[in-house]
C-alpha cells in the first residue's frame, strides 16, 4: 500500500483540518471510503528552527529509495511552524495555503509565539567581482524555494509567511548578470520574486540568510569569464566508495564504487590531458563519504561544473543502456551534451532522467550532471565495464560532451 498523495484544507490555525488519502494500484476503489483520516495536529502550531547539515523541505510524504521529492534546501536557523507529524516528518505551514514535510531530524523547536503578521523590506541587487546579489530585508528567517526557468533563463523565489511591503528595490550597476527584478504576492503571505538573468544559461545560485541575521541572499553565479575547459574546475564523483559499495555485477560480482572510482581516476586524466589544470575528486580512493558530506564539500569547493559517474543495476537481466540525469531544467543541457556523446559508444539509450531525487543532483550551486554509464546488472553492459580500454572511452565521451555544451552556448 504506497500513500500517493495528502490533501489539506487547513483552517488557519490548525485546529481543524481534513486530510484526503489516495492510495494506488486497486486499492483505490475499495479504500478511497474508507481512507479519510483525521490526524490530531500539534496544537496550532509549534515554532521550530532548522539546524544540522543540509536541512530541506519535501512536497509531501513520498518516499523511495532517494527520499521524497525535495522542494528544496533551506539554510539553519530558519524559523517554521510545526502543525503535524507523520511518521519521520514533519509537517511545516508556510503560508496560509502551503505546506510541507521536513524531516524531524533537521529541525529543533524554540520558544516565541506568531505574530499578527510579518512584512518584507528594502531590496537591493548589485554585483562584486564574482558574482550578483539579490537581498531582501525580512523580520525574520522565513523558509523559502527557488526554482529555475528556461527560455530566457530567469530565477523565481518564493518567500512564505512574508506580506509583500518592499517599496524600495535599488538596483546598481555592479550587478551583470541579473538583468531585471520584480516581485509579486503570489499569496497574502507569500512574496515571489523574479530575477532575469542576462545569458540564456544558468551557472547556478544560492539562497541564503546573511551571516548577521534575516536578510535573504540570493547569490548568482555568472558564466566564467572564458567558456574554455582549460579555465575552468571541473568537479568529479565517483560514485560510492568505502563500505557504501553500490551495485554488484551480475557475472562476477565486482562493485560498483571500484569501477566508478576507475572511471572517474579516467575521467581526471582525460580533462587534464584537454588542459583542464583544476579537476576536484570527492575522492581518488576506496573510502566512506556519507551523500550529504559530497555535497556539502562541492558546496565549499565551488566547481564550475561536476559529473557523478555511477553504474546502473536493474532486478530485470533485460535491461541495459546509458543515461545521464539532472533535477533542475537550467542542468538539462549538460546532461543531454554528455548523454550525445556517450550513446557514440554504441551503449543502448536508457534515457536523459529529469527531476531526479540523486542527492548530488540537488544543488542548485553549479550545472550538474549524473552519468550512469551502463547497467552492471545487463551481461553485455558488465562486459564491457570490466574493460579498461572502455574506461578510456566513457572518460573521452563524457569530456567531448562538456566540451559540446560550452560550444553551444559561444
Ligand atoms: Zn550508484
């Protein structure tokens, strides 16, 4: 019995709300009667901040093997209102009409009570020699989300719990790569905002609190100065490592982090032989580093561009290809130049996989790409990663196809 969604009608407050369950797969018809259930919800409300590494908020209670579909990261400290618990969530008001589920464990509860109402401030957009600033002063840490558009490329950011009251937004000429900014209530309690960027390609951005208190930050990363390999740090991950072994071949049993880890060793020389002097590995030996550590170190480590090299594994012997993988649609193009060029090593087309829940896959920082070079589950596939001259080739595909998706945007 798999929960697809939950619906609320929440009455301001808390104190009353209805919950609609469907439930998949047969199960529908016989249940849906049965199925509306009331759960007591935590008083009106409990204040709790976000606190611990990578705290992120999820659209509901879905689960597979990569969690819930994320809405995204928040930064710590960022102050919600707790209404409701299922099993290891919890639920979050944003606004008066938006919900969502955190993880228990990213939060801590604090004393304070609502008030009547918050409104936004002063804005400001300007530029310093790296990257564009947009700041908003708010009354306090209100969650928020991003979420990236193509075609012209632009940034919308969501901020709950804020009644929009920003009557002065300065814009300086510092700022290059954000064209124009502009906001809207997309609820009474809910300021988004626009953000144009000037390229029709997006090189990542962030949004954050200000170290000294509640004014929000979103950061933008222009386009490197040269869009040329050899000036650029180009991160590499292989997949795994340590006791987090990954698949196992169906012949021979090999793993997964062994052969990703030679393929990205590969993948390193081949970028260095193009001129590539910065490459950053998460790691260059068998070892353990837990998902939210990679990306917290990419996070510090601020790459142009990353490629995660996995290997692929299905319960059916059938099935077998290539495919790269991407969350946001501003990475969609790395991944389908990287996928062009990998589908030259005759590997059958598994596919280019959007809105992937990969936790490497998530940030919003840099353009990334996850590669699942072949099936290690599939005879063929497992044949050829066992091959070191294959490695060569995966390496030399997936640098040609960086290389394609900087030539398309000159
Ligand atoms: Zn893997």
């Amino acid at each position: 019995m798999k929960i697809r969604f939950l619906q609320y009608d929440a009455i301001s407050g808390g104190s009353r709300w209805r919950q609609v369950v469907r439930l998949s797969g047969w199960l529908i018809c016989l249940l849906m009667g049965l199925s509306a259930f009331t759960q007591q919800a935590v008083s009106s409300g409990r204040l709790a901040r976000t606190f611990g590494k990578l705290p992120y908020m999820e659209y509901g209670p879905g689960d597979d093997r990569l969690g819930g579909a994320k809405i995204g990261y928040l930064d710590s400290q960022v102050l919600v209102r707790v209404v409701d618990s299922l099993a290891g969530d919890y639920i979050v008001q944003l606004s008066q009409r938006h919900r969502a589920f955190m993880p228990k464990q990213g939060l801590r509860f604090v004393e304070g009570t609502v008030p009547a109402y918050r409104l936004s401030g002063s804005g400001k957009v300007f530029g310093d020699e790296s990257h564009d600033y947009v700041t908003i002063a708010l009354p306090e840490r209100l969650p928020y989300r991003s979420l990236m558009e193509i075609g012209p490329a632009r940034l919308t950011v969501d901020i709950f719990g804020v009644i929009p009251n920003t009557n002065w937004m300065t814009q300086l000429q510092s700022a290059r790569e954000i064209r124009n900014t502009w906001y809207e209530a997309l609820e009474d309690d809910v300021l988004r905002v626009h953000i144009d960027l000037s390229h029709d390609a997006h090189w990542g951005h962030r949004v954050y609190y200000d170290s000294i208190g509640t004014r929000l930050v979103v950061m933008v990363r222009r386009p490197p100065e040269a869009l040329d390999l050899r000036r650029m740090r180009i991160a590499v991950d292989a997949g795994h490592g340590g006791t987090n072994t990954g698949a196992a071949g169906k012949m021979t049993g090999v793993l997964e982090k062994d052969y990703t880890l030679l393929m990205a060793l590969e993948l390193e020389r081949q970028l260095r032989r193009m001129g590539c002097r910065d490459v950053f590995m998460t790691r260059r030996i068998d070892t353990t580093i837990e998902m939210v550590d990679r990306a917290l170190m990419l996070r510090e480590a601020e790459p142009d561009l990353l490629v995660s090299l996995h290997l692929n594994s299905s319960s059916l012997d059938t099935v077998r290809g290539t495919s790269t993988f991407y969350r946001h649609i501003g990475f969609r193009p790395l991944s389908q130049s990287i996928l062009n060029r990998m589908l030259q090593l005759g590997l059958k087309e598994y596919g280019n996989v959007g809105h992937f829940n990969f936790a490497l896959s998530g940030p919003t920082e840099y353009p990334n790409c996850l590669v699942e070079v072949a099936f290690l589950s599939h005879a063929d596939d497992e044949r050829r990663i066992l091959d070191r001259k294959f490695h060569r080739a995966v390496a030399q595909k997936v640098s040609e196809g960086i290389r394609d998706w900087l030539k398309s945007m000159r």
